[in-house]
C-alpha cells in the first residue's frame, strides 16, 4: 500500500504558526481523506520554521467501487401513464443510467423516483492531487500574507512543495500571481549545516534523510531534545533549569537542530530582582535562567540559549548573546537605582499625566476611584481599622508604579516592580504584596490573590474598570472585548469564590453606579441591570464550565426572568455557589429525582395561584376550615413541620437538611395528587381552589430556599 509525503518548504515561518498549522492539518487531513473514502493506517504531521509536511501511510492505490442511493423527482412528475416523462430521463442522464434502473420507491412524503449508482472507485494520485490544494487553502491564522501579485495566501512565501506518492512525483503545482511552485522531490537541509539541497527518494524515507540534513522535522522530539539540552546544561553549572511551558513551545518553533548554548553575565547585575533578570532573559531573548534551587527563585549569573546555529560556533554565539543581555541588564540596572533614589508615594503626581481612556481622565483619577470602591468592600466586610489602613494605603499606591522607569521600559514588571519599591519605601508587608496582587489573576488558571487587602483592591480595580466602561456605553460585543470586561467580571467572582468573602455584590454594584453618575450624570439609566445582567452571564458561565454545574440547575440558582432569583444571586455569591454544586451533588447521586417530581408538579400547579413566593408558614394563608379530603390536613401539617427545618437549613446553608424534610414529605404530597384520597386541585370552588393552590405555593416555596425547580429538567 503506497505512502503519501507532502512538504511545504517556506521562508521562516512565524513561531506561532508552527504549532498551530500542525494542529490544523492533524485535525483537516484525516477528515478530508475519510470524505473520499481513501483509508490508511496512519497520518504523521511535521512542522519546522521552514517547512510543514505530512506523511500519509498505508494507502490504498485507489477507492474501493461504491454504490450510491440517489433521490429524484416525484413518482407523479417522473412518469405519466406508466411511461417515462422528461423529468425522469434527464434524471436518468444526470446520473448517467438507463431509464430501466430507475426505482420507484414510498417516502413519507409520498412515491419518489430513486437510482442506485455504482460508483468506480477513482486512483488515490488524483484525489490527493485535488486535496494538497485544499489542504494549504484551508489552513487559518494571524497575519496571513499574499506575495508575488496572486490570491494564494500564507504566513510566507511558499518556495518548494515535495509531493511524492511512494517514489513517483505528484505533480501539483501552485500559482500566485506571476509566482508558480511545482511539486519535485527536492528538499532543503539545514540552512547553516547542510545548505545543500536533498532529494527524497521515497515517502517513507523522509524523515530519516532530513535528519541527515541537521532538520529534526518531528516536532515533538525537537521539544524532547530541548528540554534534555537545557536540563543538561543547567546541571553542568550547578543550578536547575527554569523552563516554563510557554517558552519551550516557542523556542521548539523557532530551531530545525537545536543545540544549547551556555552564557554568562556578570554577577553585579544579581542585585537586581530576579523578576527583572528573568523578564529580560525570557520575554525579551527567549532564553532560558538558571536557578540556584528550583523552589527559589534565587538566580546564577548564567542563561542558556538553544541555538539553529553551528555547535563548532557555540562559543561566538555564547559571547554575541552575552553582549546583549549585558547591555539589557545594564539598562535594567540603571532604572533600578534611579527608580529607588525616591519613595513610591513620590511617583503619584506624574500619574495625573497618564490617560486611562480619553473620556475616564488619567490614572490618577481612576485610582480615586477605585479606592472609594474598595472602602465600600471594605465596610460591607466590616474590617478592622489597621485592615481599612492597609486596603486605603494600597489602593493609593497600586498604579504609582506605571511611571517609573523600569515599568515604562518593561510593562510586564507592572505590580511587581510596586511590591519591591513599596517595600523598599517602608511600607507595610500587606500593602505590598497587594499591589503586586491586585493585577492578579493575569489569565485563565493565573493565581488569585491571597491576601485580604489584595483582593479587596484587586476587585475594587476591576470593578471600576467595569463600572466606567460599561459607563461609557462600551459593552463587550461578540469576540470584541478590548478592555477585557469578561475576563475583569470572571476574577471578580472567582476572588470572592476562592476567598470565601461575604461580599453583597448587587449593593456594591448599586453603589459604585451611583459614584460613577456623580462624575458623569448623563450616564444611562439602565447602568446598573446592564453590569447586573453582564455579571449574571458571567456566574453562569463559570458555574458550567469551571465548576461543571449542568445549565438547567444553574439557571435553578441563578432564575429565569425571576428578579427575586437573580438578586439573591448577586446578593450572595458565595450562596449562589453552594447551591449549584449541592443541587449537581444530589443529582448525582440520584437524591433530586426523589423530590423532582413532586416539587416541580407542585411548582408548575402553584404559577396558577396568588401566592408571595417568599411565604412559609401555612397558618398565615391556608384555611383548614376549607380542607374536604384527608390528604389535605396531612398536606399542612407536613408542612408546618417543615417551617423549622427550612428556616434552619436557610440561617445555616446546610441544604441537606431541606432536601431531607422534602424527601419526608414527598410521600404525602404523591398522595395528595394521586392517592386514594387524592383532590382536584383546580375545583370549581375558587375557595378551595385557592387554599390548595396555597398549599402547592408553599411547598415551592420551600423547595426555593434551595433552588427554582420549575427550571429544572428531568433527565428520565
């Protein structure tokens, strides 16, 4: 069975790219093949910065004979009086048979003239020609680009393609423009140590020859020999390597051989922060650190770089490395120092020259802001004087470090660079530290802040982003979210989950509202449900997707077009948790379905009466003088000795207390409905009709405390 080689050999390719066209042709390749009915027994994807490739083997030298069920015309438009109509016989010759093989056949839609075609199968060489086409046209990514003047596009020129079905040569031939590429066998080599060109002789061959040419085409094992490599090199010069996964997927993509290569700086330059180092050794060189213990993160003087380069040259290339990163720490050295010769506090001033946005005003300004925010949290939390202390004074001194001259050179020092000067000016550990945490988290699965204060100042700083933005009327829409709304809300909540605060965020959202109006009266009057809404998608979608809740018991905690519901859900955010992975609990343990029933029943027959959702007690609203059937009285004293138990599960947020008393009392609500002494709700008596309503009302009431179960699915 032949194998299939296709390479792609292109200029440099961006690192990004690398990965991500591998991923595309794993997933697009095997589909397309499935769709011509071309099996195999395996599909090998290959990416370098200068070449993607795929290698297909165990193909079949061409597509098995199929038949092919084809529907036609009506059986009335395709023949009249038993004889064929125009209809049919230009059927007939669309699907090239004669008129006897057409089939009449019933539908549910009535007869319909039907063909059953044999399809030849076609040679895999003319299929895969057609498919290499498609399989560049389909790949996707940034900044895509056009050369020559054609349509084709890439991330760059593409300048070779190698199509080889076993030892023969597909010809394929691209054209951009006035730029034509034709398939042949030749390949590249590595650009320094094999320039010459190499010729495949066979599919299966391709990886061992470019081997020989210094080209590690398999990705994977690129990214094995890396991480090796540099483990390797740290351990020579007594420390451990700090390989962070994202580095290493971008230094895999950036070589076609690795080889690593050690360099030194001077041991001067330790006396700054080991972040700074780092920022500059990693996010500026793509080079990897060393650390003198691997829990701490103390740093040697040394960096290793992996280099495409020739190892015999490994020591010119240490020292080339070695001038630039010197040359980034003196600079970093010098903003250190000249940063220090003042106290934070002392940068405030220069923040009133920042924009923050061009309606908000400066930074200055939205950090008054935000420190009235964080005093609202903080007096909702009812804190210690020393703990106001602490949140005021951090929430001043939270942006300051914008403008110093380290974080104007690197951004990504933000926060960190404001602990070490905040420390260094004498202020406390806590305000510190929450300077530094008040930007986390950074991403998805970034730490949360673990400090009170910080996480006072950091939902104080993200919620005035989203009080002010939202202010300016600029909604997130669809995948637009430049000011990183969704992200903002998301930590809100997941701060106030993780830290267990007692947060009422519907009276805090309320009140920095009305802050925000203060400063801009012409805002709009539907601020407030807009970020009230907003967060309510938010909790959702946590709640699904993080916390694994399933949607219809999250929308029992959260309420469909349920006010009451969706307030008491802002109100306590640390409830509105409890309870979606309690009620996921119980459903997972087959408890709800011993209630579901019942309650829902009882929910659904209770929307039809007048009955507060918020009433309890059955001796305020029903009426036993009206009872006619015993299941009646054996309903309410159900449920007036239910009363304690749900104001006790409610005061506690133990709701396996309720769950309990409602899988008691299931038995006599069933009978009520269905037992030999069952009633009709819905009599002709408004009276009675209304008292039994009552007593279904304040069955859902109860069953409230915990969740709306009228949202709720039944699975079976």
């Amino acid at each position: 069975m032949p194998n299939f080689l296709l390479e792609l050999g292109t200029e440099e390719l961006p690192a990004s790219f690398v990965k991500e066209g591998a991923q595309q042709w794993q997933r697009l390749v095997p589909a397309t093949l499935s769709e011509q009915f071309l099996t195999n027994e395996s599909i090998h994807v290959y990416a370098t910065p200068r070449r993607l490739a795929l290698l297909v083997k165990g193909l079949p030298v061409q597509q098995l004979d199929r038949e092919e069920e084809v529907k036609g015309p009506p059986a009335t438009s395709a023949f009249k009086d038993g004889k064929p109509t125009k209809a049919a016989e230009g059927f007939a010759k669309k699907q090239g048979v004669e008129i006897d093989a057409l089939e009449v056949r019933a539908t549910d839609k009535g007869d319909f003239v039907f063909v059953l075609k044999k399809i030849p199968g076609r040679m895999t060489a003319d299929i895969l020609a057609e498919l290499v086409p498609l399989w560049i046209g389909k790949l996707e990514g940034k900044r895509f680009m056009r050369w020559a003047d054609g349509d084709l596009k890439f991330p760059r020129p593409i300048r070779s393609i190698v199509a080889l079905l076993d030892d023969t040569v597909l010809p394929i031939t691209l054209v951009s423009g006035s730029d034509t590429v034709k398939s042949d066998r030749i390949s590249q080599g590595h650009r320094v140590l094999h320039p010459q060109p190499v010729s495949i002789p066979q599919a299966e061959d391709y990886v061992e020859f470019l081997r020989a040419a210094c080209v590690e085409v398999d990705r994977q094992q690129r990214k094995t020999q890396i991480k090796a490599q540099v483990e390797a090199a740290a351990t020579k010069q007594g420390g451990y390597a700090d390989i962070t996964d994202d580095l290493l997927e971008e230094v895999t993509d950036l070589v076609e051989w690795p080889n690593a290569v050690v360099g030194k700086f001077d041991d001067e330059f330790l006396i700054l922060p080991p972040e700074v180092i780092t920022t500059i050794i990693v996010t500026n060189q793509r080079y990897f650190p060393i650390l003198k213990n691997p829990d701490f993160p103390e740093l040697l003087p040394y960096f290793i770089t992996i280099s495409n380069g020739d190892p015999a040259k490994s020591a010119i290339i240490a020292a080339g490395n070695e001038r630039v990163v010197r040359a980034r720490l003196a600079d970093g050295q010098f903003f250190y120092k000249a940063d220090l010769a003042k106290p934070l506090e002392d940068y405030l001033p220069k923040l009133e020259t920042v924009t923050f946005q061009e309606d908000l005003g400066t930074v200055r300004e939205k950090v008054d802001r935000l420190g009235k925010i964080a005093s609202l949290i903080a007096n909702q939390l009812q804190l210690t004087a020393a703990e106001n202390a602490s949140i005021a004074r951090a929430a001043l001194l939270c942006k300051a470090d914008l403008v110093t001259q380290m974080v104007y050179e690197l951004p990504e020092m933000q926060g960190i660079m404001g602990q070490k000067y905040a420390l260094a000016s004498g202020e406390s550990e806590a305000v510190a530290t929450a300077i530094f945490e008040h930007y986390l988290p950074k991403g998805a699965g970034d730490n949360l802040p673990q400090t009170l204060t910080g996480q006072i100042v950091g939902i104080a700083d993200k919620l005035d982003t989203l009080v002010s933005i939202f202010g300016l009327g600029m909604l997130p829409t669809g995948s637009s979210d430049p000011f990183a709304l969704r992200r903002a809300a998301n930590a809100i909540v997941n701060i106030i989950w993780a830290a267990q605060l007692p947060v009422n965020l519907h009276q805090l959202l309320a009140e920095s509202v009305a802050e925000f109006i203060v400063i801009r009266p012409e805002t709009s009057p539907e601020l407030l449900s807009q970020l009230s809404e907003f967060f309510l998608q938010r909790i959702r979608t946590l709640l699904q997707e993080e916390k694994n809740v399933d949607y219809d018991l999250v929308n029992a905690v959260l309420g469909e077009n349920d006010p009451e519901y969706t307030e008491r859900a802002l109100r306590d955010l640390l409830d509105a948790l409890e309870r979606a992975l309690f009620l996921q609990q119980i459903r997972n343990n087959n408890t709800l379905d011993k209630i579901y029933e019942t309650v829902n029943r009882s929910t659904r027959l209770a929307a039809q009466g007048d009955l507060d959702k918020l009433e309890l007690e059955p001796k305020t609203v029903v009426k036993p003088e009206l009872f006619q059937k015993s299941s009646e009285p054996a309903f309410y004293d159900a449920l007036v000795q239910l009363v304690p138990q749900t104001q006790l599960s409610k005061q506690t947020r133990n709701y396996q207390l309720l769950v309990d008393s409602l899988t008691e009392i299931a038995p006599t609500v069933s009978n009520f409905f269905d037992g030999p002494d069952s009633v009709l709700v819905m009599d002709a008596d408004s009276g009675i009709k209304r008292n039994r309503l009552s007593l279904l009302g304040l069955l859902r009431n109860h069953a409230r405390v915990l969740a709306d179960f009228g949202a709720i699915v039944n699975r079976f």
